[in-house]
C-alpha cells in the first residue's frame, strides 16, 4: 500500500475523484464525500480501516474481495460508484449544509441522466441533509429520482463502529436482493 506524507494528503484536497458509472446500472452507490486517501489515490473507499469493499464481497455483490484500485471492475458487475459531495475532506463534518443540498440536487441529476436501478446512499446523515428528509431511516426509501429506487447504507467507515461488518453486509446483501427481483 502507498504511504502518503501528510503535506501530500493535505494537497489532495483540490483532487477531483472521478465517478465509476455507466448508463442503466443495477446500483450506484454514492458515499458522502472523498475522504482525503481516497483522493490521493483517485480510488473510492480506499481508507485502509473502510469497510465498504469488504461488504461488497461479503453481502454477495462481488464474487471476491475488490481492491480499491480494482474499482472499475464493479461495471462488470453493474455496479458503480459517485458522492454526494465531490470535495474531498478529511472528515466529513467539515462539510457545510449547503454542499449537502447542492449535492443532492447534483446527484439526482446525475441519476436522471444515469438512471440506475437503484441509488444506494451509504450514510444515513449525508442522505438526511442532501434531500432534507430528517426522518429517513437505513434501508430502502418512499423517495425515487424518475425511475430509480433509492435506498439508504449505512456508512462503512471504520469510525461507525455502531455497525459490524457482518451487519452491514446484511443489509447491503438486502439491497441486492431487492435489486437482482427488479
């Protein structure tokens, strides 16, 4: 694994990282927002303690365990990834209310162009404050953008510590099945 300093990471906050997505996937999942490896590296969820490719592999969305660097493997499988908030931080809560909205507003775009089956939002409160429904719990969701389903993750940084692994493959294992019967 490369080793960053941290002057190196701290300039990869200007870092874009770019989308893996295709038309008519079968889920786009969308984390928060770039994490500050995740930007160095141009790979999503790359955070050594960040569960989210362990999850995939364990709730049977992948047939083995993907590397970070393997990301655009996931199209074989229909599968992609985005953010709601392209900014990448070092924590999350550095990010404003109002990039939360605009980045709901930027997603559903970007989901009405894409149209993917499902819109998987892997974090509770990123959901809440990018479509300002407070109330929103973890699983699928009344709200649809066109076409499209949306559900809510939890999100699978290590910090989370409310959710195992094995928890959240459960749940990520439920949005599969759900997506496998549209």
């Amino acid at each position: 694994m490369t080793r960053f300093t941290p002057e190196e990471l701290e300039a990869a906050r200007d870092r874009l990282v770019p989308d893996v997505v295709a038309d008519g996937l079968r889920v786009l999942f969308c984390g928060i927002n770039p994490g500050l490896m995740t930007a160095a590296t141009g790979h999503h969820f790359a955070r050594p303690g960040n569960r989210f490719w362990p999850v995939l592999r364990l709730s049977g969305f992948t047939p083995r365990l993907l590397k970070p660097s393997e990301q655009e493997e996931l199209l074989s499988y229909g599968l992609g990834i985005t953010n709601v908030v392209a900014r990448a931080t070092a924590r999350a809560d550095e990010l404003s209310a109002q990039e939360y909205r605009e980045g709901g507003r930027l997603l559903a775009l970007k989901v009405a162009r894409l149209r993917p089956r499902r819109l998987a939002v892997v974090g509770v409160t990123a959901y809440r404050a990018a479509f300002d429904d407070r109330k929103a719990r973890v699983g699928p969701q009344e709200r649809t953008i066109g076409d499209t389903r949306v559900w809510v993750l939890t999100n699978p940084s290590g910090l989370n510590a409310h959710w195992t692994a094995q928890t959240m493959a459960e749940e990520f294992a439920r949005l599969r099945v759900a997506a496998e019967a549209d």
